[in-house]
C-alpha cells in the first residue's frame, strides 16, 4: 500500500494504528488505492439572509400547495409533512426542487412522506 500512495511502510503503520493525523489529501490518496472515495459533509454552514428567505418562501410554496392538493389545512399539511419528513426533504433539497415545476415537487413530496408511514 505504501508503494502505491508513496509513503513509507512506518507511516502507514502509525496511520493504521491513529497515532498520527494525515491531511484530507492523503485520505483521499489512502482511500482511492482502496478503491474508495473521500467525501465531505458540509452541514452547519452559515446561509446568507437571502437564501433563508428564498428557502423559506419555498418552504411556504411547498406546504401551500400539498395543503391544496390535498384539501387539508395549512396548519394540518405542516403537521403532517413535518411529521412524514417532507419539510426536512423540501429544505435539504430546495435548491434542486425550486427550480421543478409545482406537480414534479408535489409528487416528490408524497413520496418522500409515504417513503416514511405517511400516506393520505
């Protein structure tokens, strides 16, 4: 293994037993001889005021129109859309989802609910 990512067999041993840090580079070298892939998860991130009112209309969108489709109160379609995680789905994904037309976000939100015991 220390060949083929150019490191030494002590390094290797000290990586293999944590008593050294390695850079994400290295990781990522490590990984790939595996046969792997390194992959960071960026969560936490601040947003920019803009993008939390974006996300935020969307999310109002999103409950507006299930609620509508469904023929269930706004107050109730919230409920249940936080309950079958719809609001987690339309605000991991709104990015992606806002930029679909009204039907395709609706029947991607049934199915992210349904997908978890929520079925109308």
């Amino acid at each position: 293994m220390g060949r083929r990512v150019g490191l030494g067999k002590s390094s290797i041993s000290k990586i293999e037993k944590g008593l050294t840090h390695i850079s994400a580079e290295d990781a990522a070298i490590l990984l790939e001889a595996m046969g792997e892939q390194l992959v960071f998860s960026a969560s936490g991130i601040d947003e920019s005021p803009a993008t939390k009112e974006q996300k935020t209309k969307f999310i109002t969108t999103g409950v507006s129109w299930f609620a509508e489709e469904n023929k269930l109160t706004f107050a109730k379609a919230y409920q249940f859309l936080l309950l079958y995680k719809g609001i987690d789905f339309l605000e991991s994904s709104f990015r992606y989802e806002q930029t679909l037309p009204r039907a395709i976000v609706l029947q991607d939100l049934s199915r992210i609910c349904a997908n978890n015991g929520g079925r109308l």
